[in-house]
C-alpha cells in the first residue's frame, strides 16, 4: 500500500487505484472492526492527503469550474472516494487534516491551496455530530470573515461548505443570523446567486426561529425560482424549513 501511494504522482495514476480503495473499503466496512480499520489508518490518511493535492486547481484560474470540465468530474470522483474510505479514519479526523492545512501561515496567499481544502471537507461535512464544538467553530469564523475580494471559485466552494454543515449550523442557532448574512449578500453576485439561494434552502431553521428569518426563507425560496412561475402551494411544502413557513406563505398572493 505504500508504493501505492507513491504511485500516486498524477490525476490519471491516481484515478486508476481508485478502484482498489473502493474494493478494500468494502471489505473493511464488512468487517466491522475498529482494531482493523486502525491498521489502515494511516494509508487513507495520506491518500486524503494525496487527493487534495490533486483537487488543487491552477493558481491562474479565474472563474468557477464547470461541469463541463475534465477536472470538475475527477474532483467529483474525488469526494465520492473519500465518502466511500473516510469511515476508516473517521471524517472528524479528515476535517481537522484540511482545517491544519487552513490554519497554515500562508494559505491566504494560495487561493488555490484554500479552496481544495475546503472543498475536501465538503465530503465529510454531513458526518460531522452537530454537538463537535473544537473544530467546525474556527473553520465557520473564518469562511463568515471572508473578504469581499476573495476568488470566485473559494467563495463558491465556501458556500457549498455551509450548504453540507446546514445540520451542524441549526443545532448553534446563534451563528444562523451570520450565516444567512453572509449567503444573502452572495446573491448580489451572478456567479453565486443560484449556489447561494440553494445552499439558503439546505439551511434549517430552528424551531424558535425569528419570523423575520422565516420571512427570508420565503424570500429566498421565491429569488431561487424566480425564473419559473412560484405558487403559494409550493411554498407550502417548505414548511419543514420553518414551522411558521407555510402559515406565512398564505399570506402571499399567487404568481
């Protein structure tokens, strides 16, 4: 397994082992054994840390990748490898790896070295208890103090992030007001309105949710679909977002 990983030089190298890791994760997850899992540990450690080499994307990259991109399908294939492996370190673990990577003095001069990272964690996000307090806080303060300036592409993947951490976010309900801030003013930018509306939705409210939150959520629902026609029957089967959503949508006319 160690020459394995040092196979591991190039996208095309790398994406030919990924069948392996997916073969040795189903018998690890048949097995069931913590003592065995430990032994690979290591191993999916540094693949991970091999896969977020390779997400990196060229400093000189301007926009937002499209789907339409070689590279946007590997680092898709890329996250579902490490959904599929993470089980064998655990995802707490694979988020502090990226979150130590963060936290290095020059990664603000890297954008490119920023957003893998974040984009890495995306994978794991949703495994992630919502009860964890050590560290998810400091990775959300610094995506919530972002600049304004900051590359489209890490502004993109840091949208996405909060959209996968949306079950963490509502069990700290003092951050949400932060959080729809920050989404909210994405909207005014064309190339993250429509990411920023749907990750807005993935968001829910806690039970005593303001009804001026409530009222956003609304608003938001109607700015994602505002290039189809909206009735207020549709906003009523989005009150598991809110539990006032749908008293408040038939308050709305029909459009």
């Amino acid at each position: 397994m160690t020459l394995l990983l040092y196979c591991i030089t190039s996208l095309q190298v790398a994406e030919i082992t990924f069948n392996f890791w997916y073969k040795l994760s189903e018998v690890l997850y048949r097995k069931n054994c913590d003592n065995v899992n430990e032994q690979f540990k290591p191993y999916v450690e540094r693949l991970i840390e091999a896969l977020y080499r390779h997400c990196q994307i060229e400093p000189d990259h301007e926009s937002i990748l499209v789907q339409q991109d070689d590279f946007y399908e590997f680092r898709e294939r890329v996250q579902e490898l490490i959904k599929d492996v993470v089980f064998i370190c655990g995802s707490k673990l694979c988020f502090q790896q990226m979150a130590h990577i963060l936290q290095s003095p020059d990664i603000s001069k890297n954008w490119n070295l920023m957003e893998a990272a974040l984009f890495i964690m995306q994978s794991v996000a949703k495994n992630l208890v919502p009860e964890e307090n050590e560290v998810v806080p400091p990775i959300l303060e610094g995506l919530l103090s972002q600049p304004d300036d900051i590359h489209l592409q890490v502004a993109f993947t840091s949208v996405q992030l909060l959209a996968e951490l949306n079950e963490w976010i509502a069990c700290h309900p003092n951050l949400l007001p932060l959080v729809l801030q920050f989404l909210t003013k994405r909207l005014h930018n064309k190339h993250l309105a429509t990411v920023a509306a749907k990750s807005n939705l993935s968001l829910r409210a806690p039970d005593h949710c303001s009804n001026l939150h409530a009222v956003l959520w609304i608003f938001l629902f109607i700015y994602y679909y505002h290039q189809r026609p909206v009735h207020r029957d549709h906003l009523s089967n989005m009150d598991g977002y809110h539990p006032k959503f749908a008293q408040k949508s038939n308050t709305l006319p029909s459009f």
